[in-house]
C-alpha cells in the first residue's frame, strides 16, 4: 500500500484480511497486488491435481473501514444440547470487557455478556420454543445482530444439529440419507472459469436441488465461493466442505502442515455460521503411510478444535481383498477411527476390470459409523450413443454403470448417503483421450452447456424413491 508491503498469503481458496491504517495517506492511495499461482511441490494442492486450478484473482476484494475497536468475529449456532451459543471477538485497544449483545429479533432474543481480557465472549441461552430448525426441506434463516458500544455485525444464519449415533447421521435428531453429488465450481458453459457468480452458483445448485432431487451437495477439492456456501444456507442443501490436501502432498513437510492448518481454520472461521456445512473434509485419495497419519491426525484434531458442532471426514481409498473367489471391499485406514463419517472414493467398473453385472453381488465390509460413497463415477461423451456395444465414454456404459452401482448401493447396510463423481464435465489438462476426452473430466451427469445424459436420470430416480422412503 502506497509502496509499502503490508503482508502476503498462502492459501488460493480462503479468504484473509491485512491492516493498512498506518500506511494510507488522506488521498491518493495506491493498493499494488502480486499474484502468483505457480504450483509448489510443498504447497496444497500438490502440482499435479486433477482438475484446472486457473490463476489470478478470482475472489472479490474491499477496503473494510471499522471503528478503532471492531467486532473481528461471531459464531452463533444451536448446540446439540439445544441452547443458542455466540462466540464473538473483538479486535482493538478497547476489546477487553465490552459488552456484547447478539439479537434475534424474530425470536426476541438476546445473549449478551461481556468479553474477557483476550476480547473474546462465550455466552448462550435456552433455544426459544418458536426457533424454526434449518433443513432442506425448510431452510429458515434468521437475521442476527452482534452489537457493541461502537461497531455493529449482521448476518443470516440457520440453526441446526448434526450429530452420528452408531450407522445413522442424524440433522435435528432425525436419520437423513444424503441424497448428494460433488460438484466443482466452474459455471456451466464452454469457457468455465474459477470466478464464480450467484447466476452460476444457483444454477450449479438447482441442479443438485430440483433436478435431481438431492439435499446434498460435496464441494470438491478446495474450499468454495462464500457465494455458494451461502447459496446452500438459502437454497436447503446440506454441504461437504473440502481443503486441498490432495493426493501426494508433502506429508512430511513442517510447512506442508502449516499451510494445510492455516487454509482450514481460514475455511472454518469463514462459513461456521453457515448451518447447510455439516461436514469438514481433511482430505482426498491420500495414500496410507505413517507420516500422512500424523499430518490428517492433527487436521481433525483441529477440526474438532474449532468447530464441535459439525462432523469431520476425508474420502478415502478402498482396500480390496478376495475371499473364496469373491470380492470384499473395506476401508482399512487407519484414519477411520478419528473420523465421525466414513467416505469410500470407489470407481468399480470404471477404472477396474470387473464387470458391470457383477458390481451388485459385491460385497462391503460392515462399519460401525456411517459411510458415504464420496466418489463413483464413469465418464461419458455428451451425444456419444452406442446402445449395442456400450463401450466406454459412451451414455449407455455410464448409465448402465449407475444401474449397477447404485443396485449394490442398496445392499450396504450402514451406507447414509452419496455424492457421485460429479454433477457436470469439468476441465481436467491430464484427461487427454484425443477422441472422447480433449482435456475434460467426462464423469459429469450434465455437459458443459447443460445437456443433461441419460445416467442424470438414472440418479434422479433413485434419489426420488429415497425420498419418499423407499
């Protein structure tokens, strides 16, 4: 700022903020920002990724004016022993005991209390009678006011439980199976790019919602848009939130760890208000070795840490062992016991050799918490038709591949919910099939310009029948 440094970060996906007080002059100021998005072998995500990271600024920025002593936090949720609880910080010279007041004037109530030395307020009160509950099949939010002597903080939040009780997750202290689907965030389109809008969120959004019936949606693999995480508060879709510890990040890296601890508390703090999130995901496909161990261990460590009233998880890779001839599928990771819901990335049929009439018959080892299918999928060219032989990357193989997938779906047991791989094709420069692949992730349920293939139905179907209890 006008010449002189004020800081940097790390970190593509979260957001941060930078004092510049001292620096600006009355008039004529000048912000200079270098951006470099060059990947880093000890960085998250890891060089090699799947999927088309972009580059520049692809996230909104402003000039925030506060008073000298500014509200700099406010957590407000419902506790799963039913009380309305605020956690608000201040920031400032005057930030020790300020009284703070946290309304929901819908509901007439008030927390208030005084921060402590470190300008920080823990407070709670009893949930009203009429507190309406967050769910997708009711999305209620309510506006809330954090005031102090000097600064005022507004937002709109949900208030919901989630919570696992042996295979069930239960939101509000009912069983829900997560109708869901993982999406990327690029807007639908022939030239896609990172900086989404609301037009795009919403309609990636009402995909999942109205077109397929789900109330589940896994944002993958790097924190999304606040516009979409706000989208779903709005819209009723519960979310699965992800940082970028992707494959073969540098696990035994010290500031591997400190970047990946960083991006998720930034992730955290950002949407803790934001009562469709119910699941933070530490990460994906990482192979088993003892350094990864302690590396994931500590992220759910701080997971729980920072925020006890959702759920942690990580898609991980399946262990397959054959027994009398025959194929048992597990999770034998030894991350699943720090885990609240197990997620099974699983690709049979696809990237296997086995037959798709046999996928039915397979059989998965029984769990103790509830699991997710985190990933299944199978590509397809948008108007590639082969009905006679349905050979790969065509719609009747990726739809006879939902068939199969979703019929020994059925037969899991402590199996709650689903985000196949994934809503839309995406751009992915290590897919280079030169006939049905050209750069593009073909997985997608629906082409880049919203032709919706044959296997769309396939999972709307089965997510209508889930839906009316069948």
């Amino acid at each position: 700022m006008n010449g002189k440094p004020v800081g940097e970060h790390e970190g593509g996906f979260t957001p941060f903020s930078m004092e510049v007080t001292d620096v600006l002059r009355t008039s004529q100021n000048q912000l200079t920002v270098g951006v470099d998005s060059t990947p880093k072998a000890d960085g998250a995500p890891p060089p090699v990724t799947d999927w088309e990271n972009y580059g520049g600024i692809t996230r909104p920025m402003r000039l925030v004016i506060t008073p000298g002593t500014f509200i700099d936090e406010a957590w407000v949720r419902l506790t799963r022993d039913g009380r309305i609880a605020a956690t608000v910080k201040l920031d400032g010279p005057q930030a020790a005991g300020q009284d703070v007041h946290v309304r929901v004037a819908e509901l007439g109530l008030d927390v208030t209390g005084r921060t402590d030395a470190s300008g920080v307020l823990n407070a709670s009160a009893a949930a009203p009678k009429a507190l309406v509950r967050w769910s997708p099949d009711k999305p209620k939010l309510y506006d809330i006011a954090v005031e102090t002597r000097d600064d005022h903080l507004s937002d709109r939040v949900g208030f919901r439980t989630i919570e696992t009780k042996g295979s069930e997750i239960l939101l509000n202290g009912k069983p829900i199976f997560l109708r869901g689907i993982s999406v990327h965030e690029e807007e639908f389109g022939d030239n896609p790019a990172r900086t989404i809008t609301e037009a795009g969120a919403r309609a990636l959004l009402s995909e999942v919602k109205t077109g397929l019936h789900g109330n589940f949606v896994r944002l993958a693999h790097y924190p999304h848009s606040e516009i979409t995480t706000r989208l779903a508060d709005e819209m009723g879709l519960l979310v699965w939130s992800e940082i970028p510890v992707y494959w073969l990040v540098d696990f035994g890296n010290p500031r591997t760890l400190a970047l990946a601890r960083g991006m998720l508390a930034d992730n955290i703090r950002r949407d803790r208000n934001r009562a469709s999130i119910i699941l933070w995901s530490v990460a994906n496909e990482t192979p088993i070795t003892d350094l990864r161990n302690r590396f994931l261990g500590q992220l759910v460590d701080d997971v729980k840490a920072l925020d006890d009233t959702r759920l942690v998880t990580a898609a991980l890779l399946t262990d397959r062992k054959t027994v009398d001839g025959h194929p048992v599928i597990g999770l034998n990771d030894p991350l699943a016991d720090k885990l609240d819901v197990l997620a099974a990335n699983t690709y049979n049929g696809w990237y296997t050799d086995d037959a798709l009439d046999d996928l039915p018959s397979m059989t998965w080892k029984a769990t103790d918490k509830p699991m997710v299918f985190s990933e299944f999928g199978a590509d397809a060219l948008s108007g590639f038709s082969d009905p006679v032989l349905k050979r790969k990357f065509s719609e009747e193989f990726q739809k006879a591949y939902y068939e199969k997938t979703l019929a020994m779906a059925r037969a899991i047991p402590t199996l709650r919910g689903m985000s196949p791989w994934i809503l839309k094709d995406f751009r992915a420069p290590r897919r280079q099939h030169p006939i049905y692949q050209q750069g593009w992730n073909r997985k997608g349920l629906v082409s880049p310009t919203g032709r919706r293939k044959p296997a769309f139905f396939v999972l709307r179907a089965f997510y209508e029948a889930k839906e009316a209890g069948k």
